[in-house]
C-alpha cells in the first residue's frame, strides 16, 4: 500500500459487529474502504467517517452485488450474513441458510469484475456435531467438518459456502480465503434483543444485576458446557493474515482457552465486584456440549494464533456493554 494508490477493499457486513470493526482497521491502515450492509446506516454498531464510502443494500440480490463490487477491488471481506448466538440460530435456521444467496452472488459478482482477494467467514458450526458432544472435548481440527454432519441451518450454510468458495479459486481463479470463526466477542455488538451471543448476553446481565440490586442470574443450560472465546482484536488479526496469505484449506481462526460458561460467568462477575445467585434454563438453547479450537495448523503456517486472555478481552467488552446500559 502506498500513499498514492491505497488498497481499495469491499467489506460487507460492515455495519455488524466484526465488520464494523474491521472497517475501522482498514481506515487506520489508510485503505480505501467501501462499507456495505442492509441497515440503515444509523443502525450499524459504529460510524465511520463522512469521507469513507458506506452504502445500503441487500446482498442477497445479485444486483446489490453488482452495485456493492462496481470497479473491482483489491480484497473484499464477505462477513454479511443473517446470524446471530444460539438463541437465534437454533429459531431462524432458514433464514440463516438464505445467507446462501449472499456467499453466492457476491462470488459471482466479484469473478464479473475481478478482485485480488476473496476472503469469506466461516464458523466452527461446520464441525460435525458427534465431534462436540462432552465438555471435555477434544479440539476441533480442520478435517473434523468432514464426513459432514453440521450445525442444523446456520452450519449447513457456512460448510456449503466455503466449498464454493473452494471451487470458484479452482474452477475460475477467484483467489478466495476462507477462516473458520470460532465465538468472537467485543464491545461494538449486540448485546440484547435476541441477536446476542453468550459473551455479550452475560456481561449484559451482570451489569443489570448489578444495576437493579437483584443479586442473581439466569443462565442458559447448566453451565457446565464448555466453549473458547476470541476476542474481536485477534479476529482482525487472523483475518488480514489469512486472507493476505498463500492459499490455504478452511482454517480454524479461534481461541484454544477452554472455558465453563460457569467459568465464564465467574470472570464477569469479578469484572463487576459482584458475585450472583445462579438459576440454570435447562431448557434454553445451549448448543453443542462442548466446542475448542484445534490450532495447530494456523500455528504451523503463520506462526501465530489468538493470544488476547479472555479476563482482559471481557473487561474491555463488559465495560462497554455496562456503559451502554448507562447511558439508556
Ligand atoms: P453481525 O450479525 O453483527 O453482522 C452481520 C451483518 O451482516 C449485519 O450487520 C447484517 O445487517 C448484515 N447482513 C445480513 N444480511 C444481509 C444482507 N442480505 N445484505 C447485506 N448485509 C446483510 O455478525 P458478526 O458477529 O459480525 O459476524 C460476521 C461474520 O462472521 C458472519 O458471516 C458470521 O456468520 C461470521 N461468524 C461470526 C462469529 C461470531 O462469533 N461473531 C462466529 C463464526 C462466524
């Protein structure tokens, strides 16, 4: 990149949480970004400048694809999809799986006008779910999404995504990245309304228990079910560095610290200086028993992996989050 002629990227999804944030990483690097979701823009988690290019549309449409990609550009990042945390995924599964429309027409419009790289976001929810069926699991390595047996709907989409991501590198040269997300979280996301993942969701209910003087929480299943978390700096990371990168397989672009939702809850609560009464919904969408990221082919390839300690990656989000609720 230079000062005369910036890296012109496309990020979709961009006023959602990753995207919103990898937006802002890109303008610090000083590339020319074009900032494209469905929602208002007034509804994007952040705002950007009045100088960088935002535009609504809905990518489902291979003509908003087309408008979204007009001119072509270095790297695009695909995040665009109707998802959210169990709570969504497991009630909206054709929804989720209409994301199809989004990974296939913005393949088919990027190959129209050319682009230098292709990065799509896939999620640990291809893994097949026999894989993920204890808390002790074992961490989940690239081969384990196959033979297939994803995540219902929302993991379907995904692992049919990134195989077509595949083809179009194979078949017309597209140069396509695809990273396997696993539970990302940071402030700049949802944390109500029915979107929000178990990071958010909690650090939201502490606050308010801290707020309303109810000393007590609600927990989904028993809190015994185990996942990694990674905060959203890590993400940004991984995601430049795999999609700058050679060409690689689907790769995992997640956290291998292993955590209790129990033990998530108790890092919230010394955030907040509180510790809470637990009532366990058994009932309430809780997912695979237990999920980790196996990271050993991101560490064999780049030397790296996420590092953020989910003690400090949580402070930052639960003190945003309780701010929020502050200021409503
Ligand atoms: P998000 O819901 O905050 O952002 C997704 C954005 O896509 C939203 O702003 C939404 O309005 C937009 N969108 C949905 N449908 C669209 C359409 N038809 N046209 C244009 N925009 C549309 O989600 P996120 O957490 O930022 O996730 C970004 C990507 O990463 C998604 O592809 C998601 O599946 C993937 N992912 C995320 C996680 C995670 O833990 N957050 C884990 C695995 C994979």
């Amino acid at each position: 990149m230079t000062a005369s002629s910036p890296t012109t990227v496309l990020v979709s999804g961009a006023g959602g949480f990753i995207g919103g944030h990898l937006v802002r990483r890109l303008l610090e690097q000083g590339a020319s970004v074009r900032a494209v979701d469905q929602k208002p823009i007034a509804e994007w988690h952040q705002s950007f400048p009045d100088d960088s290019e935002q535009i609504v549309g809905d990518l489902r449409l291979l003509g908003d694809c087309e408008r979204a990609l007009a001119g072509g550009f270095d790297e695009v990042y695909n995040l665009a999809a109707d998802m959210g945390g169990m709570g969504f995924i497991e009630t909206n599964k054709a929804a989720c799986m209409l994301s199809v429309l989004i990974s296939t027409h913005m393949l088919m419009a990027a190959r129209q006008v050319g682009v230098g790289r292709f990065f799509y976001s896939s999620s640990a929810c291809v893994y097949a779910e026999d894989k993920q069926d204890t808390p002790e699991v074992a961490p989940l390595a690239e081969d384990d999404a196959y033979p297939a047996m994803a995540e219902d709907g929302y993991g379907w989409e995904k692992l049919f995504s990134e195989r077509m991501c595949r083809h179009y590198l194979e078949d017309y040269g597209v140069e396509t990245r695809v990273a396997r997300y696993h539970n990302v979280y940071g402030p700049y996301g949802a944390f109500d309304g029915g979107r929000e993942k178990a990071p958010a969701a909690i650090c939201r209910k502490v606050s308010e228990a801290v707020r309303s003087g109810k000393h007590s929480i609600e927990i989904w299943g028993d809190g015994k079910q185990t996942r990694s978390f990674m905060y959203v700096d890590d993400c940004l990371d991984g995601t430049l560095m795999i999609a700058r990168g050679p060409r690689v397989e689907p790769i995992n672009l997640g956290s291998s610290e292993l955590v209790r939702i129990d033990g998530l809850v108790s890092i919230v609560e010394s955030i907040a200086g509180v510790e809470l009464a637990r009532n366990y919904d058994t009932e309430a969408p809780q997912g695979v028993r237990g999920r980790n990221s196996d990271n050993t082919m991101i560490a064999a390839r780049y030397g790296w992996e996420p590092s953020t300690p989910l003690a400090s990656g949580l402070r930052r989000t639960y003190q945003w989050i309780d701010a929020e609720l502050a200021a409503r």
